[in-house]
C-alpha cells in the first residue's frame, strides 16, 4: 500500500472484477443518500449566510421542507452535522490538490509544491465558507471527533511529507540555516511528531520537518490572509500570492545548482 495514499479508508477496498458489477442500491438506500446529500447542501448554504456557530438543524429541515423531528433520522445532532460538513470539506480539499498535484510530473519539485499551493488557493477562493470552516476560529461549544477528521485533515500534509521526502532524496532541501533554524529547538518543537504514521516510510529529521513547516504555514497564511481579507484590500490577490508561493517554496526547497 501507498503509504502516502490519501484515498478515504472506506473507498479502499479494491474495485470489483469488471465482470462482476456492485450490486446496485436499493430504492430505500439511494432516497436516504439524496435526502442526506440535500442536507449538506443546505448545511451548506447556512454556512455561508449565518456561520458555523448558528448551524442549525431546525433550519436546515424547515428549508427542506421537512418537519424538524423528521431530520433527526438522518442526522442525529448539529455536531454530528458539522462533523460531516467538515470531514466532506477536508476530503473535497484533498481531491482537488491531488488532483492538481499528479498532473505534474514527479521529479519536478518545485511545480508539485507550486501546483499544491495553487489548488489550495482555487479551492479556498471558490469555497471560502468550508475552508473557514477547516481553518477559521473554532465553533464554540464543539469539539470535532479525531477519530473521524484525522485522516481527512492530514490528507493535504500527507501529500506534503510525500513531497518533502523526495526534496531530501533529492539533495535539494533549502539550507536550514539560512532560516535560522536550531536544531535542539527544532527536535524540541516537533521531534515527537515523526513518530506518525505518516512519517513511517521517510527519512526525515526533525529539522527537515521544520522546514516543511515553516514552507506551509506561509503557504497556508497567503490563503487564509486573502480568504479572510486580514491585509484590507489588496490590488492583485493573485500576485501577492504568486510571490507568497515562490517564498515558501524557497523555505523548503534549494534551486536546481546550488
């Protein structure tokens, strides 16, 4: 198995034989899939009008047409809600930066780093409330399951070791001291880190993790800079954050020759 794999658990399983075809849904099951996909929707929508602390399944119900009681057979909670909202959010985030990712061809760093950045940025943009819903201020009096958002939320840093661990194959990570970087603090910080699955199959140390660290949370604040217009207007969103992207990818990858 791909350790860096980050198709969800339970679309796993291996595809049946061409000859052997799944056996369809019933007529029970694809109605509860709809009706549980028209709450997404509109879960959704409410998002975008009156946040995800005021997220309520009353309203959801009474925009679907349905009795408030009768919601409740197809989601128990609001939490229950919200977990799924954000576990299909980090998922939807996943796809399209893998997507974008494996257009690039492998040996190319700088291009996987630079296409991972951009898919994160198209899809923040065009999905502003589900990305402040993964990475804008906690929901009060909600607590997402770990056992649930772990594997969705590390899905794009999964993606992101992949990646740091073939620039050190490669010879090509950034000097760490040009950032400064010590590495007593550095195994202080996050040594304790790469004991994570996700780490089994690299050889990084915890400097090289820094680094990667410190390449994302830049990349990761230009996104969430203009998303939450936390600058105040800016000419050119798209500029500001080309030249964001090339800074954090000079923090984890060296030019070619050097």
């Amino acid at each position: 198995m791909d350790p860096f794999d980050i198709t969800p658990a339970d679309a796993s399983a291996p595809a049946p034989a061409a000859d052997t075809p799944a056996a369809p849904l019933g007529k029970r099951a694809r109605n509860r899939l709809a009706v549980e996909a028209d709450i997404l929707r509109v879960a959704r929508e409410h998002l975008a009008t009156d946040g995800a602390a005021a997220l309520s399944l009353r309203a959801v119900a009474r925009d679907l047409g349905m009795v408030s009681s009768g919601i409740y057979r197809y989601v128990e909670s609001r939490d229950e809600l919200l977990t799924r909202l954000i576990v299909d959010s980090y998922w939807s985030l996943a796809a399209a930066v893998r997507s974008a990712h494996d257009t690039v061809p492998h040996d190319d760093l700088e291009a996987r780093w630079d296409a991972i950045g951009r898919a994160l940025r198209a899809w923040a943009v065009d999905r502003p409330h589900d990305f402040a819903l993964i990475y804008g201020s906690p929901v009060p009096d909600y607590e997402a399951p770990s056992e649930r958002t772990e594997e969705p939320g590390t899905a794009v840093l999964v993606l992101l070791v992949a990646l740091l661990d073939d620039v050190r194959a490669a010879g090509r990570l950034a000097d760490p001291q040009r950032l400064g970087l010590v590495p007593a603090r550095a195994e202080a910080g996050v040594g304790a880190l790469l004991e994570a699955p996700m780490f089994a199959a690299t050889r990084l140390d915890a400097v090289d993790l820094t680094q990667g660290l410190a390449a994302w949370t830049l990349l990761l604040g230009a996104v969430t800079s203009e998303v939450f217009a936390q600058l105040g207007p800016v000419p050119d969103g798209e500029a500001l954050f080309e030249c964001l992207l090339a800074a954090s990818r000079r923090c984890a990858i060296a030019p070619a020759g050097d």
